[in-house]
C-alpha cells in the first residue's frame, strides 16, 4: 500500500470520527461498544488500528453509513475502501 492511499484511508476514518463526535448519541454508542475511555480516544487517535475500528462502527449501520457519506460528501463504497487500507481491513473469503 502507497502512502498516499494509507494517508486518505486515515483521513477518512478522522472525518467518521469527527462525524461520530458531533452526535452525543453516536459518541456515546461508539464508547460504549469500543470499550474506550475518552483518555484512551485521545490518546490513540493516530493508531491505525483504532481507525480502522471507528470505520467499522460505520460500516455496522446503514443509515449512518449514509449519514456519514452525505456529510463527508463521499461515495457510499469509500468509508469501506478505506477501511480495506486499515489494519484488520482485508477481504475476506468465506467458503
């Protein structure tokens, strides 16, 4: 993977983030399904793990995937090609 294409996929989970941190409510589902203390978002929020995961509190959720997308003003296909860049991210092939 490029740098370039790691440095989008950061960038998209950072505006998910900011998304989720406008919304007391998503905040709150995302802590509490994360498991994360407001100290330890701050504190890993350049962890490429971590980013990968604020993506995939996204992607379990239609609607605000579709929210997100509308806001960000990407494609419904990005958020989940982003997070395809992320640790955790490949595709995976069930047989």
């Amino acid at each position: 993977m490029t740098q370039k294409i790691r440095e989008w996929a950061q960038s998209v989970a950072l505006q998910a983030l900011t998304f989720i941190l406008s919304d007391t409510d998503h905040l709150g589902r995302f802590m509490d399904l994360s498991g994360l203390s407001p100290a330890d978002l701050e504190n890993r929020i350049d962890d490429p793990e971590l980013l990968g995961g604020i993506l995939d509190y996204l992607l379990m959720n239609e609607a605000d995937l579709l929210n997100f997308c509308e806001a960000a003003e990407l494609s419904p296909e990005q958020p989940a090609q982003a997070r395809a860049q992320l640790p955790g991210g490949g595709v995976y092939e069930w047989t």
